[in-house]
C-alpha cells in the first residue's frame, strides 16, 4: 500500500508545469485560524454545528475562550458574530455557504452590510463541493446574491496561497467579507506572492485569449490554458480571487487586445463573476467574443464536485474545447 | 431621576414624539407610545450610557428590535442631550438621518435595526462579548409581540440561555396588537411567561407604564444569577392619548391638525394634574 505521501508525490508529478497540489482550501483556512489566534485573543469562530465541517475541531480544543457555538441556527450565527463584531472582536461566522448565505442573508444585509459591522463570513464547502449531496447543500447562488448587496467583500480564493492571504487579510479588515472555498485538494500556488484584495493575480500571460476564472474554477482555467499551449495557442489566466470590487483595470488590460474573453466560476451563470466582467465591459465599449462557463440555469446534474464540473465543462478538457470554439 | 420626575418628563415626551410624527406625516404612532415609559426609565434612570460615554466601549448597549418605534427613541435620545430636538423636525426628509428605522448615522444608536427579529441575536453576541471582557456591560433591547413569531428570537432565546447571559434583559412590548390585530388573531403567543421561562429565561411581568415597577424591576436586575432576564412589560399600544390607545389604526396612523390638537390637549390636562 502507498503511504499518503507517496500518493501525494504522485498526484504532484501528475500535475504540469512543476505546479504543486497542496490542501483542501479549508484546511488552510483552519490552520490560519490557528495562527492567527495565537498571538490574538480577539479572533472568534462562530459555528452552527459546523467546526467540524470547518476543520476547527482543533482550534476549538486550542482557544475554547475563542470558539463559539451557537448550534444549528444560522440565523442567530450571522446575529450573534455581529453582536461580537460591534464589541471589538475578530469575529469569523463559519458555516456552509449553501446555508450562510441563503438562511441567514437578511442578518447579512442588515446587520452586518448595513449596519456596517466588520464580520467576516466564511462559506465552507461551498459551490457544489458536496457533490451528490444535492443542491440544498450547494452554493450557486451566493455571488449573485451577495453582488447586489452593497459594503461587502466578496472573495473566492483559488488556491493555497490565495486562501491564507485572504484569512490575514479579511482578520484586519474593517469592513465586512465574505470568504468562500471548498474541501477538495487545491494547488500550493499558481502564481506570485502577491495579494491584496482587489487585486487580481496574472497566472500565466498569452495573446489569443483570456480566462478571467474565480474560486475553484481557477485550476481547470490554467490546465486548460496548458493544454492549449500544446496546440499553439496562447491563454492569459487571471485568477480573480476578488469579485466584489472587481479588479476592472486588470480585466480591461487584457480585454484591451479584442481577443476573446472565457469567464470560468463555480456558481450560476446568473449574476456571477461572468455577468460582473461583461456588464464592465460592455458599459465600458468592449466588444470582445465573450462566454460565461458556470453552471447553467437548471437544475444541477447529481455527482461529485469533478462529475459536476466535467458535466458543465468547467475542466480542463472542457475549457479547452470551449476556448477552440470561441476562438473559430 | 425619580419616579415622579421620569413620569412627569413622560408627558413631555410622548407630546414630542406626536409632534415630530405629525410633522412628518410619518412615523410608527402607537407602539413608540407604548415603550415611551421603558425607553424613558432605562436612559434616563437604569442604563449606563450618556452623550458623554457613548464611545466608551465600556458603556451599557441598547439595540431597539422593535425598529418601527424609533420616534420614541428619538425623542428620548434628544432629550438626553445625544442630539439637538429640532433635528428631529427633519425627521423622514430628504436626506435626513433620521429616517423611520435607527441608524447608526444618529448618535446614540447601537445598530440598524428595522426588520423585526434581529436585535436579540446581536444583543446576545454583545452580551457574550461583555460576559468574555468581564467588563460589566449591561446590554438591553425592546421587542414586540408580534415580533415575537419570527423564529430567530427564538434561536437567540435558546443561545442566552446556554451561555448564561445575565447581563443581557429583553423587554416584551407587551402591548398585545400588531398590524393586522391582536396577536391572539394574528398568532398567538400565550402562554408567553410559561414558554420564555421554558426557555431558561428568568421572567417577570410588569405594568409597563407604571413607575415604580419598571424601576423596581430593572433594578433587580438579574433576576436569577446565570439566566438572562425577560421583562414582560403589559403596554397600552397608543398610551397616554384616549382615542389612540389599543386601536390598530394606530400602528402607523399619523393625526390630523384636529386630531394633533386633541392630543396636545389631553397631554396638556395630564401634565397640569
Ligand atoms: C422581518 C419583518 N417583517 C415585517 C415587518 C413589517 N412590520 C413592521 S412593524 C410590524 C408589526 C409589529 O408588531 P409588534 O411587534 O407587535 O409591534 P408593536 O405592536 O409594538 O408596534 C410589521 C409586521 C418588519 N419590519 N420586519
Ligand atoms: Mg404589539
């Protein structure tokens, strides 16, 4: 039997350009939050059931001063994270997306968008990470509905890296954010070290066209650009790890050239990142070929997280496919 | 201050709070009437925050829930000196602060409330804040009884508990009509001490207008050592104007010139006895 580490190694070296496969996203979120907490009292993990979903078990066994459980009510989660908030705590609401952003949105509009209190919102497992569970437990709607709300930050780290950075940053953050990633393994980095919500990441720079991808639709958006290397044609991949404020002076730059534009996301095709870059760019006098991959206005097909993707197209083999034609 | 003087100001308050409405041809009438006594015995007798304190983290927190019967509010927020009275002529205005629900744009208010149900969660997470800070914050809010269906409370209700919240008081405006009706047509909410207590709540149940009791009994507060505390206070929604009181058209019903004039009167005779 191969230990883990040999198996780890193997999934690596199946993974081109030296690109290295490192933890679920979650993983990462719950040892930042370990971090963080040794050296601040003031952070806070609020849970509803969740801190074992959230991988904070150990966090909680760490600071019990510093983890509080409201059981599965996600309405008094949102409520209560305020209230700590508005005390002058760190305070992180961590619960799946799916019932975060959906159970308790009027809290998050109200008492914490509104009212301006700095929590940080932390959708676990989110988009269709649960897979086959179905979709009570996916999120495809949280962009969408989260856009239309105005003061808060709407983040969907792609990688490792991504994911610690926004964690730090969202812990000094004064204004309210909303974090969201899933449990599936994810690369170390795909790019530089430099992040700052806002601010999109360059992953890869090439003239024909351009993904503009989010969250965990990042990855499939770079294998693809790779893939399409191998046949001459040359991807820019942006990682857009921030949707709200969109980084709209990146996309412009590389929308400028009038090459195509593919979006890639793990949410609806409604009202995503794909209807933010091309609602910019359109009021702005771009006329780019322009395609929207997400999941369709349906309901989602049943399968695990990859099932779902390759079903939709949001993988390598599917973007890659799509790119061609766009570019016919 | 004391009893007769916090009922003789409340006079005062309840004409201003008409005053203000009548202005605006807006405002929430009958349930601002109803928790003018409370609002008038907690800032100005009971809780721990003034103009001077209010960006001391160490101040007591009130989050109205009741979000509607914020004229009450601010006219007892003028009057403790939080924000010139005339302010409050502006009130609903283009471009005023003071809208038809608290904001924090208006000194002296905690939070933006104004979609029922949500105060109590938030009290709950100042509580727990307090409770971990050791800081002696009291933390206090006001709920309507029709307010009282929206499931969150209940959610808050089951968390104060657990975690032994006793510095957090909720305050039943127990005022018995909501807009459509009472609330036994509406939704019934009897037996409601049986249930709160039920909850892990420690009750007691006052005449929400009478003086002396409120103060006697926020100033037993906690109730119980380790439970947090709900004041069932029995309100009249429209109190101290004959023709508003306990009549559902006053939920948000602004009064005529005559109407405005009747009720001055009748405040008028209340203050001279
Ligand atoms: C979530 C939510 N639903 C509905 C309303 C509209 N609304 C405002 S006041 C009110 C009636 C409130 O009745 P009650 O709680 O008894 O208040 P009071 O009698 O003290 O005015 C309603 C339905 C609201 N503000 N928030
Ligand atoms: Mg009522």
């Amino acid at each position: 039997m191969m230990n883990s580490l040999e198996q780890l190694e193997m999934e690596t070296k199946e993974i081109k350009n030296e690109v290295l496969l490192g933890k679920p996203n979650l993983e990462v979120f719950s040892a930042t939050m370990q971090k963080l907490a040794e050296t601040d009292r003031g952070i806070m993990a609020v849970t509803s059931d969740s801190r074992g979903s959230g991988k904070l078990v150990p966090f909680g066994q760490k600071f019990p001063e510093q983890i509080v459980e409201v059981g599965i009510a996600e309405q008094n989660l949102v409520g209560v994270a305020t209230g700590l908030a508005a005390m002058g705590k760190k305070a992180f609401a961590v619960s799946p997306a799916c019932f975060l952003t959906a159970r308790s949105l009027e809290q998050i509009k109200n008492d914490v968008c509104y009212s301006d209190n700095p929590v940080k919102l932390i959708g676990i497992s989110a988009g269709v990470s649960y897979g086959a569970l179905g979709s009570t437990h996916h999120s495809l709607h949280d962009y969408a509905v989260l856009r239309a709300i105005n003061n808060i930050t709407i983040v969907a780290p792609a990688d490792n890296f991504e994911t610690e950075a926004a964690i730090r940053s969202a812990a000094e953050m004064e204004t309210p954010v909303y974090i969201r990633f899933g449990k599936k393994a994810m690369p170390q980095n795909l790019g530089s070290i430099d992040f700052e919500f806002g601010k999109g990441r360059v992953l890869k720079e090439g003239s024909d066209l351009t993904f503009v991808a989010t969250g965990e639709g990042v990855w499939p958006a770079y294998q693809a650009a790779l893939k399409l290397e191998e046949e001459g044609i040359h991807a820019t991949v942006l990682s857009i790890h921030t949707i709200k404020p969109l980084d709209t002076g990146l996309i412009e730059k590389f929308a400028s050239n009038g090459q195509p534009i593919l979006t890639v996301e793990e949410h609806s095709v409604n009202g995503g990142l794909g209807e933010a870059v091309a609602s910019h760019l359109f009021q702005n006098g771009f006329r780019n070929k322009f395609k929207i991959v997400g999941l369709p206005d349906d309901h989602t097909v049943h399968g695990s997280q990859v099932e779902i993707f390759d079903h939709y197209g949001i993988s390598e083999e599917g973007l890659t496919k799509t790119a061609i034609e766009l570019l016919k | 201050m004391t009893a007769k003087e916090l009922k003789d100001k409340s006079i005062e308050l309840r004409r201003k709070t008409l005053e203000i409405i009548y202005n605006a041809k807006a405002g929430h009438t009958g349930g601002s009437l109803s928790i003018m006594d409370i609002l008038n015995v907690l800032y100005n007798r009971i809780m721990n925050v003034s103009p001077e304190n209010f960006n001391d983290a160490n101040r007591d927190r009130y989050i109205q829930s009741k979000g509607h019967s914020v004229e009450a509010l601010y006219t007892v927020l003028a009057d403790r000196g939080f924000f010139p009275e005339e302010d409050l002529m502006t009130l609903c205005q283009y471009q005023s602060p003071y809208i038809g629900h608290p904001t924090k744009g208006v000194n002296g208010m905690e939070q933006n409330t104004g979609g029922l149900g949500h105060g109590l969660p938030i009290c709950c997470g100042n509580a727990l804040a307090a409770k971990k800070d050791n800081s002696g914050v009291k933390v206090y809010t006001v709920l309507g009884d029709g307010e009282m269906a929206e499931g969150s409370n209940w959610e808050a209700m089951m968390f104060a508990a657990h975690y032994k919240l006793d510095n957090l008081c909720a305050i039943l405006d127990y005022n018995k009509l909501q807009i459509t009706g009472s609330n036994a047509e509406v939704m019934g909410l009897e037996p409601v001490a049986k249930k709160l207590e039920a909850f892990g709540w420690a009750v007691k149940e006052v005449d929400g207008h009478d003086y002396d009791a409120l103060i006697e009994t926020f100033e037993s507060l906690p109730f119980e050592e380790g439970k947090p505390s709900f004041v069932i206070a029995h309100t009249v929604k429209g109190k101290g104007v004959s023709f508003m009181e306990n009549n559902i058209k006053w939920h948000h019903g602004v009064p005529s010139a005559e109407q405005m004039e009747m009720a001055r009167e009748e405040l008028l005779i209340k203050e001279e006895v």
